[in-house]
C-alpha cells in the first residue's frame, strides 16, 4: 500500500478526482454572483440572497450524504452519485433560463452532499490511526483542491465572461465528468475502505421491486426537487437551517455524554468547540465570492500590460497562493513536529483567523486610500488575498484532519458533514454579511449601479469591520488554545 514519498496509492486517485470536482465548483462559483447581476439583472441583494441560500445548502447537505454513507451506501457509491449530480448540474447552468438556473443550483446542492464529506473521510480510511503522514496527507489532499479551484477562474471565468455564460458552465460541467472518471479508475488503489458498510443490506427490499439502495436514488431526485424552491427562499433556509443545526448539535451533545468513553468525550468535544470557530472564519473568508468579487469589479484596477483582466480570475488568487505556499507550511509542520515545536490545532485556529483579519485590514486600508475617482490599487486587493490564504492554510486542511482524528471512528462521515454543517452556516452568515455592502439598491428588482466613488467605503467599511471582529476572535481562539489542546488527549 505505499508508494514513493510513503503514502497509499490511493491518495492520488483522489487528489486527482477531487482536483476536478473542485474545478468544476470553483468554475461554476467564480461566475456566478456576475451571472446574476449581469445577465439576470439582479440587484446586489437579491444575487446575494441566492448566493447565500445556495453556498448554505451546499454545506448543509453533507450532514445528510454522511451519514447515507455511514449507514447505507458506503463512500464510493455516495462520491460516484454525487458527482453525476454534480454534473448534471453544471451541464444545466449552461440553459440561461431563470427556473433551469434554479434547478441548475439544486442539482448541485444535492450532489455535493453526496460527494465532499465521502470523499474527505475516504482520505482519513487510507491511513490506520495514529498514522503521523495523515496530516501531510491531507496537506496533499488540499493541495489537488487548490489545484482545481486555480485554474477553474483562470480558464471557466475567462471563458464564461469573454465568449458567453454557457461556455464558462459547460466546461465546468466537463472537469466534474473527469472527477468521476478517475474515481472509478483508481478503485483498486483504495483497498475496499470505500465499500459499503452492509452490502446485503442494501439488497433488501422495501417495498416489492424496490432496494433500499434504489430508495437512496429515487429519494435523491426528489431531494432535488425540494432544494429547487429552498435556493429561491432565502429566509426558509434560515429557519430550517437553523432547526436542522439545533438537531445535529442535540443528537451530537447526547451521543457525546451517553456514548463515548472519557477520552473520546474531550476529544469530541474539543472538536466541536473548534468546528464552532471556523464558523467565524468561514462567514469572512466566503466574502470572496460575494462581496469582495463585485468589490473588484466595481473599484479595483484591474488593466495590467494594457488589458483589462475579468474580475472572476481574481478568484484563483487564493488557490494560486495555496499552491505556493502549500507546500511550505507542510513542509514547516513536519519540520516544526520533529523538534518538538509544532503549535497545537487550536493554536493553529487561532492564527489562522488572526490572519484573516489582518487581510480584511488590509483591504480597508486599500478602499481609504483609494484616489477620488473611487479605484483601488491592485496591490491592495493581492496582499488582502495572500493574508487570507495564509491564514487558510492554518486552519482548513487542519481541520479536515482533526476531524478525522479526533472523531470516534462510527461517526467519523458524520462529523464530517457536520464541520460542513458548520460552513453551511458560515456561508448564510456570509450571505448576510455581503448584504450589508449591497450599493445596488435595498429592494429593487433590477440592478442599478452607482458610481465607484460612491460605493468605494461602503465595501471598505464592512471590510474594516469584519478586521476587528476576526482579530479579536482569534486572539481569543490563542488563548484558550493551551486548554483545548490538553482536552486532545494526546491527539496533537
């Protein structure tokens, strides 16, 4: 099971299956807020809506597609219809009518629910407990990520705005058709970790010529039906996702207390505890698709060389940097480990957001200091992402790891939907939060722009004071972190 640099074979399988997954998201992502405002005609508020409801119910699903997995269909089943849905979905944003978008975006929903949490655990399975290269694993594992969510700005945005929408999905929709391909290739590589748990037991019959694998499906469909009028309610979402958040975190408190055995009861609760504080980080960095995208449209220069850059291949800015800087801080991990000198997961979360803030200081910095005809300097905008990036690296493939190191081995894919459970929130937050730099209008129906000199400080000020908040958490975040790492139990 090993292969050069000492990791299972697998771990290529699905860097690669997860790189195009995610250049078919970040393709679909980079577009779609100016999708909605361009071609629709939105308003800020109104595409924010969408944009919050949606990017919620995409991190919502994995609770769901989880725990199918952990009890029924088993990882490769779950990431193989999740993928096709993931497909569908794309190959429909590519029909620019308002319902199909709308379908377009359930379809997605649905299929990454399926998809993100399996193929994450599946990473965890390759490696027996205790394993020290699990989290150089999953540095790797991101790293193909990041690798699909750079060059999907670059090439989906460019396409989509220079030659047409459609073009921009289409081939958003042909990096999700490659993910599954390569999945199913490399299955003998994952040495069966992605079975199901009881094969005979999704042979059994519900009801005459119906298995409960075939109930899975059909129950899919219409999952997606439900999910094509939530992404057009904004506040519904709100409130269900509010319901379903109190009833995870309630069958998660009672499993806890009831369940688990000392350690694993500090360990899991140490994880919830920082699952609880990447919500605060994921609700400011996730303005990068929202707030900040029309930010850079709207009043960054963005002419370099004589030509003027589209503003969705700004996006790949921080999967760029992650590719830099990726390998630097795995590298500085291990390095840091073998002297004894690695910080903690906490005090790693609490770096990471400190950073984040830092980033949005900078972009304040940036928009008061923007010349009178309103346009930052492009610089702002770059060094604004870098610090995001840095501070991402110290806490998102941190966290895909400590969710599989410190969850008990059962819930392991729950948990795992449950730290996007976590994001789904964030992602409403974040919906939320962008309204508030909204320029187009409060209730109108079609968009109206104002000037850039006008709009320059209404982003600028929303930035400076998402800066305030995210130091002052993370400093918080620094000093608990001592007591958290201790409840680890020896997890580091």
């Amino acid at each position: 099971m090993q292969v050069q640099k000492g990791h299972p074979k697998g771990l290529v399988v699905l860097f690669f299956a997860e790189m195009w997954e995610r250049f078919s998201f970040y393709g679909m992502r980079a577009l779609l807020v100016f999708y909605m405002t361009r071609h629709f005609l939105f308003s800020d508020n109104a595409a924010y809506a969408v944009y919050g409801s949606y990017t919620a119910l995409v991190y919502a699903t994995p609770v769901l597609g989880g725990l199918i997995a952990d009890r029924l269909l088993g990882l490769r089943k779950a990431v193989v219809l999740g993928g096709v849905l993931m497909a569908l979905g794309h190959f429909a944003m590519a029909i620019e009518t308002e319902q199909v978008f709308y379908f377009a975006l359930a379809l997605l929903i649905c299929g990454n629910g399926f998809f993100k949490p399996n193929i994450s655990t599946t990473v965890g399975r390759l490696y027996e407990e205790g394993d020290p290269r699990r989290d150089s694993g999953f540095t790797i594992f991101y790293m193909g990520i990041n690798l699909g969510a750079a060059a999907a700005p670059l090439l989906c945005g460019y396409i989509g705005e220079t030659y047409g929408w459609k073009y921009g999905f289409g081939l958003a929709g042909v990096g999700m058709v490659f993910g599954i391909c390569v999945f199913l290739a490399g299955q003998k590589y994952l040495d069966h970790v992605a079975e199901p748990p009881d094969a005979e037991r999704l042979r059994v019959k519900v009801i005459p010529g119906l298995t409960r694998e075939h109930a899975v499906y059909i129950g899919s469909a219409l999952a997606v039906f439900v999910f094509w009028q939530l992404v057009q309610s904004g506040r519904l979402v709100g409130t269900l996702l509010s319901l379903f958040g109190i009833a995870v975190l309630a069958a998660l408190l009672y499993y806890l207390f009831t369940k688990c055995e000392p350690v694993e009861r500090d360990r899991m609760g140490v994880a919830m505890v920082l699952i609880a504080f990447s919500m605060v980080f994921w609700a400011f960095f996730e303005q990068a698709g929202s707030s900040i995208n029309l930010f850079t449209d709207r009043n960054v220069e963005r002419t370099l060389f004589g030509a003027e850059i589209p503003a969705s291949v700004f996006q790949s800015l921080n999967a760029l940097f992650i590719l830099m800087f990726g390998p630097l801080f795995g590298a500085m991990w291990v390095r840091l480990a073998r002297i004894g000198k690695e910080p903690s997961t906490p005090l790693k979360f609490g770096l990471g957001i400190v950073q984040l803030g830092l980033g949005f200081a900078v972009l304040y910095f940036g928009a008061s200091t923007a010349g009178p005809d309103g346009i930052v300097w492009l610089g702002w905008l770059v060094l604004g992402y870098l610090l995001h990036t840095t501070g991402e690296l110290c806490l998102s493939p941190i966290g895909l790891s400590m969710i599989t190191k410190l969850s008990p081995v059962r819930i392991g894919a729950m948990m795992m939907g449950t730290w996007f459970l976590a994001s789904a929130f964030a992602q409403y937050i974040a919906g939320l939060i962008a309204m508030l730099t909204g320029v187009s209008g409060e209730d109108e129906a079609v968009a109206r722009i104002p000037k850039p000199e006008e709009t320059v400080m209404i982003y600028g000020n929303v930035f400076g004071s998402i800066a305030v908040v995210a130091v002052v958490v993370g400093v918080l975040v620094l000093l608990v972190s001592p007591m958290l790492a201790k409840r680890m139990r020896g997890v580091h």
